[in-house]
C-alpha cells in the first residue's frame, strides 16, 4: 500500500469515527444518565443488551383499568386518561430495572466511546436502547396519571382549577420516574405521591402569592422594576420575589394572617379557625388582615421601595 493509500484509509476511517460519534452524542442528549440505579452484580446478565432488545415490552401491555362513573362525568381528555393500563408491582419492578440497564449500557457505550472503541454496532443498539428507554417511561407515566387526579383533587379551590393540577402533576411524573430507586424495594407511588405533590404545593403556593398581589392592588403589578428593560415588569417570579419583601415588612402577626388567609404556606384558613389559634376574636382577625393589605398596599406605591427592590428585579 502507498503511503498515499494509506493516509486516505486513516482519513476515511477518522471521518466515520467523527460520524459515530456525533450520532451517539445526539442519542444522548435526549435523556438524563444521572440517576443510574442498577445493580450489574445481580441483574447483569438478565438485563443484558441482547436480552433487552429481544423481550421488548409495548406501550400497550398493562392491567385494564375500568373507569368510575365521576371520571366519565369530566371532560373527555381526562376520562381518557383513565384509559391508560395499569402495571402490576412485578411489571413495575422490571420496567424500572430495564431502564436502570438502559443508562448502564448507554454509560458504557459513552465510557468506550471516550477510548475509541465504539462502531456502529454501538449506535444501533444505542438507539434502540434510548427508544425502549421513552417507551418505559412513558407506561410508567400513564399508569400513574390517576394517582396524580387523587392527588389534584386535595388543592382544588375557586381559583385553582383540577385541570391545571393535573397538568402540574403530569409534568412532575418524568421527573420523579427518572429518580425513582427501585433497588430500594418500595414501590413507585410512594415516591411519586411525596414528589407530585410537593410540585403540586409550591405552584399553588406560587398562586397564592400572585393571588395576593392581585388583592393589594394593581399597584404591586406596575411598580416592580426591571434593570433590564428600563421600565416596570411584570415577570411573574419577579412579583413574588416583590410579595415576598413586601410581606418581611410585616410584623409577624399581621404576616402569619395573611399567609394562613391566602394559604401561602399551606391550605387557606378561615377567619374563625385564625382567630382561635391566636386566641382573638374573628372581627379582631378581619382588622388585622385589612391593616395589613392596606400597609402592602402603600408600600407597593411607594417609589422609594421600588427603587430599593431594583437588585431583586436585575
């Protein structure tokens, strides 16, 4: 072979390296290695690549669900939810193992390819593998949505509606089956339920906040300033971050009742059951929270606190 030759031979095999490689790095970045639980020891060999390309479980297998009465009644896309299969504890348990195998193997693939040791054998059981990985998790997330409709229907109040709870909820369940440790021996609602509704609270605790802005007056949403435009915003996140240093200008029994009346810490309360706890009469409750919207109020208008709030807006 002339040296000509055999410089075209590296050439060629360093560009279908290069094509290896882009194509693996595009096949993971779809999803997250972190979170690997899997044990190689004990699992290895059943959970191997061959035995999990071969013995593919679809989107379809599952325990059939019958839907209640109450789930009909609602609107068509949440009763179709409920269409979604169930999965028994021993399907559970191996969907989670083969998508702990699935990062493992993928971790590998990525370890081999560091050393230049990936062909393209590599990238079609990478793709498969990342493939079979979605396909999982999407059962898992399906078989799940009713334990988040259970969950939605504890925070529903006028203005939070179980639509948007269980939109909040859904969006949490990727998340929570990337987590979710198998090994452990417990099993995925456990986890799911402290997870989804944490998500659940904050976002209603987020409402809650804007919710109060809403009531202080127009003012608090015109007077947050923005470093970055010039002027005024009306960023959410730049609102509460206002609220919340409205709300430290309080003293501490006129901020305990407004959080425990808008329910910024926890579920609303009545006057009555506030007006127990701190041992006053209700009328006394209703003062204390209209001193204490009146005070957010002028301290909303006040030019001279909006330009103090300017680091919080930047």
């Amino acid at each position: 072979m002339t040296v000509l030759a055999e410089i075209s031979k590296k050439t060629q095999t360093a560009v279908v390296d290069r094509s290896l490689y882009k194509k693996l790095n595009l096949l993971l970045s779809k999803l997250s290695l972190q979170n690997c639980f899997f044990d190689a020891v004990q699992f290895g060999e059943e959970y191997s690549i061959r035995s999990l390309l071969d013995s593919v479980i679809d989107e379809d297998d599952g325990v059939p669900y019958e839907t209640p009465e109450y789930i009909k009644s609602l609107n068509s896309y949440t009763s179709d939810f409920c269409s979604y299969k169930l999965v028994s504890p021993e399907m559970e348990s191996d969907l989670f193992l083969r998508i702990g195998a699935i990062k493992q193997h993928l971790i590998d693939i990525k370890a081999r390819a560091a050393k230049d040791q990936i062909n393209q054998q590599d990238i079609s059981n990478a793709k498969q593998l990342v493939s079979c990985y979605f396909t999982y998790r999407n059962i898992l997330i399906r078989a799940n949505v009713r334990l988040v409709m259970s969950l939605a229907k504890s925070y529903i109040s006028p203005r939070m509606s179980f639509d948007e709870l269980l939109s909040v909820g859904i969006e949490a369940l990727p998340l929570c089956v990337d987590r979710f440790n198998v090994l452990l021996g417990y099993r995925f609602s456990t986890f799911a339920t402290t997870c989804v509704r944490r998500q659940m609270l904050r976002y209603v605790q987020k409402q809650q906040k804007l919710s109060l802005a809403e009531d202080i007056g127009p003012e608090v949403l015109v007077s947050v300033p923005d470093s970055s435009q010039g002027g005024f915003s009306d960023d959410p996140n730049v609102v509460l971050n206002l609220i919340e240093a409205l709300l430290n200008q309080l003293n501490a029994r006129e901020r305990d009742v407004l959080e425990n009346r808008f329910g910024i810490k926890g579920q609303k309360q009545t006057l009555r059951v506030i007006a127990e706890r701190l041992g006053v009469s209700h009328q006394r409750v209703r003062q204390i929270e209209t001193h204490a919207l009146n005070k957010l109020n002028q301290l909303a208008k006040s030019s001279e606190y909006a330009d103090a709030l300017m680091p919080i807006a930047g």
